[in-house]
C-alpha cells in the first residue's frame, strides 16, 4: 500500500526485543506486534509512512475536557456553547494534527488507510499527514 502522501508517524513506541515490547504492552493490544525496529521498519514500507518521530503528547481531548473543566459553572447555556466552540476553534483543526499510529498497540497500516478514508481535503491530509510534524520538529 502506498499513499500520494509524504506520511510521518507521529507517535509510536519501540523495544529492544519482541519479549521486552510484549511485556510493555501488558496484553492491552489492538495488534500482534512486538514493537521491535526491524518489524516497525517494514509496516512502515508496507503503510507508506517515510518517517517516525518518538513522542508521546497529550491527546486532544483530554486537553479540551481539562479546559471545558475550568469553564465558569455560572454560565448560561448559551454563553457554555460559544465557550466550547472558542475552545474547539482553538484546540482542533488540520493544523493541530498529526497523525500518530501508536504503533505496536495499533496497526500503522490500518491507520494510514483510515485517515485516507475521511472527509479531508488534500491540504488537511497533507498537514495532519507530514506537513505539521515537519514544521513543529524542524525535520
């Protein structure tokens, strides 16, 4: 599978052995993968993913509930929407993005084909898909 993309994972994990990535993983899997470099080198080829960058941030939406969280109680309900839209104006959008597999716990491959599938437009899946990671890495 290759995509018309220049794809950058974003967040994965690796071990130095299968024995040591199936003992991290704790059972808690979506895949049967071992995390180990040799095998995440060749689901990357497989996904099209041309380069991987360790790190792990905050998701998103834990970062909206902790802000939605802080919002006064008083609110009406109407000043509590536009509170939350300013919020997910803020927080979310293609620019904020960047695709991450969470490899081994998830398959690189099935997500790549999964960001392909939705509603985007070229320039948001390139941004989610390098263009945000080249930017804020400097790669």
């Amino acid at each position: 599978m290759r995509a018309d993309y220049l794809i950058i994972d974003a967040h994965l994990h690796t071990y130095q052995s299968p024995e040591i990535g199936l003992q991290a993983k704790q059972g808690d899997t979506h895949t049967n993968y071992c995390g180990t470099m040799d095998e995440l080198l060749t689901i990357m080829e497989k996904a099209g993913i041309s380069k991987a960058v360790m790190m792990n941030m905050t998701p998103v939406v834990d970062m909206r509930d902790a802000a939605l969280s802080k919002l006064p109680e008083a609110l009406s309900e109407e000043q509590r929407r536009e509170a939350e839209r300013e919020i997910d104006l803020r927080m979310i959008g293609a620019q904020r993005v960047m695709f991450g597999s969470d490899y081994p716990w998830f398959d690189p491959i099935q997500g790549v084909q999964r960001l392909l599938k939705l509603d985007l437009t070229e320039e948001e899946k390139r941004l989610i898909f390098s263009e945000n990671a080249i930017r804020i890495y400097e790669i």
